[in-house]
C-alpha cells in the first residue's frame, strides 16, 4: 500500500511535504550496509551499498538535524521543536558490518546512532532463524542440483517454530550454522560494542532471540525484554535505555510500556516500532520508518512516507 505513495512521491516537493506533515522527529533505521551483501541476511531484504547509504545520508542532512539517544530523550521530555525536523538514525539486529562499515561513514558525517542488538546472538553465540533461512536459500541457489529438490520461495517463508525442520535441511545441504558463526562471525562482539559505545555510539536492546512478539503470550513478551534489558542495563548503564521490538510491535499492548519503565534493572526510557510515521501506543513509544527497499531514493521512501501520512490524517480528519 505504502508502495503506491512512495512511486508518486518523486513528483512532490518533498520541503512542502514536511512542511504540511508538522513531524518533528524523523526516525529512519536500516539493518546494515555492504557492497558485499553476506549470504546470511542476502534473500532476506534488500541492502543498501556505501554510496547508496551515503547518498541516503546526504538527503536526509539536508532535511533534517541529526540527534542521538539523549537528545531525543530531553526532546520527548521537554517537547522541544527545532528549526529543521530532528534526525533519530537506528540499526537492528547488530551485524559485524556495523562495526566496519556503518559506524566510520557515520563518523565522517558526524551523525549519531543507536544499535539495537539481540542479546542471544552477541559474540555470535546463536544465528537469527532468518539468517540461517537466507544462508541455506544462498547454498541451494549456488548449487544447481538442489534446486530440483528445494523449493527456495516456500523455505524463504519458514518461521520462528520450523526450527527442527531447518536443522534438518541445513544438514542435507550441506550448510552448518556453528562454522559459520565461528568463522564468519556475523553478528558484533561485546568488545566492539563496548568500543562503538565510546565513539558515542548507543546501544540499544532488540529482545533477547528476535521472536516474533504477536505469537507470544504477555509473559513471554515480558521475558524476551527483561531478559535482553537486564544485559543492556548491566553493559551499558550510562546511556539512555532503548529498546526496538523485533519484526514489530503488533500484539504489544500498552500496559507492558508502563510497567517496563519503572524497572530499576531493566528499564527502558523509549522502545520502538517499525511501522513508519505513525503514533505509538503509549507517550515512550515511537515508530521509525523502514528504509530497505529495492529502490534506493531517501526522497521517494521517506516522502511517500509523509504522503501517506499526510492522507490519512486527511481522511480522518474528513
Ligand atoms: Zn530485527
């Protein structure tokens, strides 16, 4: 649906747009950034290269006014507005590319971010089951054999609970989940979180194995948080304390927001959806806006973003 606003964005003044919209932060969040895209998060979603990023990153400085964790903090405390709309940059699921490749172009730039990270696959102890989908659609597609016994659009639609059957697969083709991490070690280590968090980095919670939380009871949602929350609060207690659902908020209710606030050790100061401008479901919540599209133009994502918005207030309002 969105896609329909973002095709005919290009054709509208996108300062008109802003203008009419009254946002005043703008909350963009990417997963990586590669000219080499790894075979664990390749199938999964496009990604954008350095000079795509670079180029997305250069529009969006023109626009806006970029902030870290503590400024939009004060800002949602003290509703201050600011004379360009504000620029609140975030990265899920913390790749090892995050480390090489994302924070040194955001340094260059001075722009601040925050990383969200499972706290189940920090130091590369577990991959995400979407990661090991992509890693097995990747050995079946470079081998031309298996193509005739795998079907890799129905494996690309596996989920959270299909873990046994992945196992399973992944032995038949060959593809095992431990080397790989040993070897290629996708995700970030401690170590180098530690080193992004005094480049004035943040880093944020992402839940503790990336489920998807509208399958999850209110307990279990609770668990996932507390648990991811409890390592981010013990490793990084000088920072604000974020958190940014996993695939996205649906089926979180409100009353988790309050309670998971006034938490001494696992508190959370903002948590995060992902789907686009919008309002959240509670006065710490805030949804950011998905950038990863095949199309690469920060003008047609984020101003078919606006549009969208835009009409729907509309028609509310009508
Ligand atoms: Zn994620």
């Amino acid at each position: 649906m969105k896609q329909h606003f973002q095709k005919m964005a290009p054709y509208l003044p996108f300062s008109a747009l802003l203008r009419l919209s009254g946002v005043r932060v703008f909350m963009p969040f990417y997963h990586l950034v590669s000219d080499n895209p790894p075979p664990h998060v390749k199938h999964l979603y496009p990604i954008c290269n350095t000079s795509e990023f670079s180029a997305q990153l250069q529009f969006m400085l023109k626009h806006f006014t970029p902030i870290g964790a503590s400024e939009l903090v004060r800002i949602v405390q003290t509703g201050t507005r600011g004379r360009k709309p504000y620029l609140f940059l975030s990265f899920d699921d913390g790749f090892s590319e995050l480390y090489s490749v994302v924070a040194p172009i955001l340094m260059r730039h001075s722009v601040p971010a925050t990383f969200f990270v499972n706290t189940g696959f920090v130091d590369n102890r577990e991959l995400f089951y979407r990661c090991k989908v992509s890693l097995i659609a990747n050995a079946i597609l470079c081998n031309p054999s298996l193509q005739s016994v795998y079907n890799v659009n129905s494996l690309l639609k596996l989920g959270y609970t299909d873990a046994t059957s992945l196992t399973d697969i992944a032995n038949h083709v060959d593809v095992d989940f431990d080397t790989y991490l040993a070897t290629q070690k996708p995700y970030l280590e401690l170590s180098q979180l530690k080193t992004l968090a005094s480049q004035g980095f943040t880093i944020g919670g992402h839940s503790a194995t990336h489920p998807n939380f509208s399958t999850l009871t209110p307990e279990q949602q609770l668990a996932e948080v507390t648990q991811c929350m409890s390592w981010v609060n013990t490793y990084f207690p000088n920072q604000p304390q974020l958190f940014s659902f996993p695939f996205s908020d649906i089926g979180v209710e409100a009353p988790l927001f309050s309670h998971l606030q006034n938490q001494p050790n696992t508190r959370i100061d903002l948590a995060f959806g992902t789907s686009g401008i919008k309002r959240g479901k509670h006065p710490m919540h805030f949804q950011r806006i998905p950038m990863e599209y095949s199309y690469k133009s920060a003008k047609k994502i984020l101003g078919g973003e606006l549009f969208y918005y835009l009409v729907k207030r509309f028609l509310y309002l009508g």
